[in-house]
C-alpha cells in the first residue's frame, strides 16, 4: 500500500540570492518583478515530481528563472497528482528585494475575503476578483479561470465550475480552471442564470459544500 504523495517542501531562491526552504502550505512573500528559481523539491516520493507556477512557465518550472508580476501559487505534483502548493505573496508597496524583503509566513496567501479568482481576459489582461463580484465582459471576448486564491483549505481540492460550459468534452469533471473559454460560441444559454445567456456564475466546491461564486454579466458587442 503506497503512501500518498506529500510535498514536504521547496527550496526556492530570490534573485539568486541564498535559497529558502518553504514547507507545505506557506507563503513566500516577495516584490513584484522578482525572480524566483525553485531548485528541489522534497517529497515522500524522488521521481515523477514537477512544480508549477499557475499563470507562468509551463507545467513544470523547477530550475528556471521565472519573473513573477502578482501573487499566484505553486503547485507540487508527482505524476500529475496534485501533493502540495506554496504561495507566493507580493510585499505591499516596495519594490525590488535587493533589500531583502523576502520573508516566508505559515497562513496561505489570502486577501481580505477568504477565496479570490485570478482570470483571465481575452489572453492578456489578468485581474483579480474578490468573491461573489460580478465580471462584465462583452459577449465574444475570451475569458479564463486561471485560479482561486484561498485560505479555506488547497485550491487543488476544490472544484471551480463554470455552469453552462464543458471544459472537457471526453471526461466532464466540471473542473473549468485553465480552459480559455469563448463566450460567444462555448456557453449554452439554458444554463444561464436567466435562461437567456446574460449572466453566468463561477461555483467553487470544496468538500462538497459551495464556499463561492463569481458572477459574469455578458453585454452585447
């Protein structure tokens, strides 16, 4: 019976400066602009191990410099089996960390409401939306959830559904994170909140209970 994969913790450095070690569900606060290197990871397991930085890079960014804009999170997988996240944090209002600056916190990355969305539209402009916002976009702009920001719990284990799509056609999870979605042709107006292909709703589940929403007013062009 083999244990269940279990990332322990990252060694990450800064600008290449002296490397940390993050563990499991810490954040790593650092400036926007920095570069960020992540050089091994410690797991339970030694093969199979990939880390992934949401919104940059590819599925696998250990041992790359990767220029970081705004807080996101890494995750730990091993064969594609998400086993752990660390957070990354940007320090409010100072900029590079030639002075240091970096510093390494037990909570989850959160904002002010427990659970936030990073999207993003028409392949370039990402924000940031709060739970429970309404997004307004113009009916044939794309639009796709990169994430969810939250202190609740992984975000691995969660479930981000955005009702009236079917991200994937073969094996319909309702998981919808990472799909670049068109919202003129890919929504099915009958799964609207008013039946009529105006307003969709962003529903996240977590332990089978629903912790958010995120709303989508769509205007016609």
């Amino acid at each position: 019976n083999l244990d269940a994969p279990e990332l322990k913790y990252l060694i990450v450095s800064v600008n290449n400066a002296l490397p940390v070690a993050v563990k499991n569900q810490q954040t790593l606060n650092i400036n926007s602009g920095d570069t960020i290197t992540i050089s091994h990871i410690e797991s339970n397991y030694e093969r199979g191990l990939s880390a992934d930085i949401i919104g940059y890079g590819t599925i696998n960014d250990i041992r790359k410099d990767t220029k970081i804009k705004g807080s996101t999170r890494i995750v730990v997988r091993k064969d594609y089996y998400p086993c752990g996240s660390v957070y990354l944090a940007l320090n409010e209002g100072r900029n590079s960390s030639s002075h240091g600056g970096i510093s390494v916190s037990d909570a989850p990355a959160v904002s002010s409401s427990f659970l936030s969305y990073k999207v993003k539209i028409n392949n370039k402009n990402e924000r940031i939306c709060q739970n429970y916002d309404r997004l307004k976009l113009i009916m044939g702009d794309t639009f796709e959830i990169v994430d969810v920001m939250t202190a609740i719990g992984d975000p691995s284990d969660m479930v981000v559904n955005l009702k009236g799509y079917v991200g994937n056609k073969q094996n319909n999870t309702g998981e919808d994170r990472g799909y670049i979605i068109n919202t003129a042709e890919d929504l099915w107006p009958r799964y609207s909140l008013d039946k009529k292909g105006k307003t969709y709703q962003v529903v996240v589940t977590y332990e089978d209970k629903t912790v958010g929403k995120l709303f989508i007013d769509l205007e016609k062009p």
